[in-house]
C-alpha cells in the first residue's frame, strides 16, 4: 500500500496513525491536495490523504480507516459488539462535524489569511456545542470509550492537535481545558510511542508553515 498526503495535514495524520499501530507495510508519499485532473481520478475532491491499495484508490479518512480495520482485523481499532462499534463511529462523527468542521474554517490564521469578523464570531459558539457533545460520549477510562484504544482516539487527538494550534492563534482559547478529562487523556495519548513519531513530521510542518506566513 501507498499513503498519500502532507505531515501538515491532521487527516494524513490519523491515517498515518493507523497504518503503524496495525503495524502494516505502507510506503508514505509526500504530496500536497491539488486539482490535477490526474489526482482528482484518484481523490475526486482532490484532497488528502489518499490510500493506494491493491484494489484501487481510497480517499476520505473514515473509509480509509473502516477499510484498513475490515482488511486488518490484527491490532483492532474497533470493539467487537455491533453497538460499541457504532458508539466509536458516533463519536468520530461529532468530532469531524462539530468540532473538526468549524475550527477548521480558521485555517486561514496558519496562512497568514485574515478572519472575517463574522467568522470569528459565529466559530467559537460553534465548537462549544461540539465540545459539550464529545463530553457527553467520552468516559476517559483510560480511553476516550473504555479500556481498549480505538479509531476514536485517533481521530479525536489529531483533530485536536490542529485545532487547538488554530484556537490558540486566532482566540488564546485552549481546547483540552473544555471537557474535564480531556487535558489528561491528550498527555496520555500523546507519550505513545507512535503518536510521538507522527508528531514530529506534523510539528515541524506547522512551525514551518508559521514561520512562512510571518515571513
Ligand atoms: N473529508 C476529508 C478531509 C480531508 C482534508 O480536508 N484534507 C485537507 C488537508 S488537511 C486537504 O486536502 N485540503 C485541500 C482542499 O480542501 O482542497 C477526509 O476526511 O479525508
């Protein structure tokens, strides 16, 4: 297999995440979304990542990720019980619509690009609502769903790892300090020894990507 995308991108990143934690043979290729005919045959929106497999070419993360856990059942990232499955699902869902969604509109501040007022104003409510609905579904035990670390997990902390750095440079506004338990669980998730070998490709391409906005 062959994952497609940028270090940059918090989408690659979960990706990229999971490839490793089931321990799977996968070349990572660097390359930047575009809307090349040639790419969009292989990524219809023309965004990253982009999975190549033996079948074909994959793009959106959550069936890049339903279809390495399906094609990879070792190492599982998903409960047995067709119910705690869903509740993973369920939870992944409201992180990419609800929290995921609106800070990502202030991907701008990463560019250098200004915010419009109304952006700034409308976003932050926004992200409440979404905050208040992951604490709803998480328990922290030591997992964000139980005992077992799951495709939630995943996709929750690199969602955060951008978004906060994004409410930190538009508002001051840190995330983690939203949801009790929050805070602890990212420090927890983050000591891996896996997320620490993502983080340092994604680090360095955000101080980067800073630096040239300022530049
Ligand atoms: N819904 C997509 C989102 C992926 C995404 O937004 N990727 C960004 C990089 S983080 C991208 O390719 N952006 C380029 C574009 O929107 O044209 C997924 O789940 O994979």
């Amino acid at each position: 297999m062959k994952l497609y995308g940028m270090p940059l991108s918090n989408f690659f990143c979960m990706t990229k995440h999971t490839v490793l934690a089931k321990g799977l043979p996968c070349e990572f290729v660097t390359l930047r979304p575009s809307q090349d005919p040639d790419f969009l045959a292989c990524s219809p929106m023309g965004k990253v990542p982009v999975l190549e497999t033996q079948f074909g070419f994959l793009s959106e993360t959550d069936a890049i990720l339903d279809y390495l856990e399906e094609s990879f059942p070792q190492r599982p990232l998903l409960p047995t019980s067709a119910f705690a499955r869903a509740k993973v699902r369920q939870l992944m869902k409201v992180q990419e619509l609800y929290i995921e969604g609106p800070v990502h509109q202030l991907i701008g501040a990463l560019f250098g690009r200004p915010l419009s007022e109304q952006l700034l104003v409308e976003t932050q409510p926004a992200v409440r609502k979404g905050l208040a609905a992951l604490g709803r579904l998480v328990h922290f035990s030591p997992w964000l769903q139980g005992e077992t670390l799951t495709l939630a997990d995943i996709v929750v902390f690199y969602s955060f790892t951008l978004g906060n750095r994004l409410t930190d440079l538009v508002y001051g506004w840190d995330l983690l300090q939203e949801v009790p338990g929050l805070a602890a669980w990212y420090e927890r998730f983050a000591a891996l020894d896996i997320t620490q070998q993502v983080l340092v490709d994604h680090r360095q391409a955000v101080e980067e990507r800073l630096l040239r906005s300022r530049g």
